[in-house]
C-alpha cells in the first residue's frame, strides 16, 4: 500500500522566467532558495514553511497549462509504491533489485541484469 509521508515540492511550469520571478518575488514577497539557470532555462525552489514551490521552464516536455502544477510527494516506501503500481496496473517490474521486490506476492518480476 502506497503510504505518503509528505508533499516534497509543488510545481509550476512557466514560460518567462523573468517575469515569473518578479510575481512570486515582487508580488507575494518570496525569496528564492534555489536558482538554477542553465542556458536561459530556469529552475527556482522558493521555501514556505516546511514546503518548496518550484517554478521552471528546464524540461520541454512539462509546458505551462491552465490545468495547474503537480504535485511531488515523498512516500514511505518506495519499492513498495512501484510494486503496488505494477500489481494494480498487471504490468511486469523489470529490476535489478530481485530479493526485495520477490517480497511482494503476485508481483511479476524480470531480472534487469540479464
């Protein structure tokens, strides 16, 4: 069973990192903890409490939406997490890691090393 611990950080995708800096910075007052810039490419964690928002327009493939951010979360186990997908899903866990995840009844499992 997949048990989560907590939110590891909330994203939003962005597309002017400039811009998007002065809102969170200027208008809601956040200092940033995190600026990595890679190429005019854009990655910023601001803290609030103990949760992280992070702003980016690193990865080409997660694009801005009017559908919202994500939503990372620290789970307690997470071989456990990937096998329940896989039980759930009926799909077979390809994996190097053969003792641990043979614990899970029902799991189809492939050695990854051969």
């Amino acid at each position: 069973m997949l048990r989560v611990i907590e939110f590891a950080f909330t994203g939003y995708s962005i597309t002017d990192v400039a811009r998007s800096r002065d809102f969170y910075e200027n208008a809601l007052n956040l200092t940033p903890a995190t600026i990595l810039d890679r190429n005019g490419k854009g990655w910023i964690e601001y803290e609030i409490g103990p949760h992280v928002l992070a702003i980016s327009n690193m990865n080409e493939e997660w694009k801005a939406s009017p559908n919202g951010g994500v939503l990372a979360l620290e789970v307690e186990d997470f071989d456990a997490a990937i096998a329940a997908h896989a039980l759930a899903s009926g799909a077979k866990l390809v994996t190097a890691n053969l003792d641990h995840m043979a614990r899970v009844p029902g799991l189809q499992i492939e050695d990854w090393s051969q």
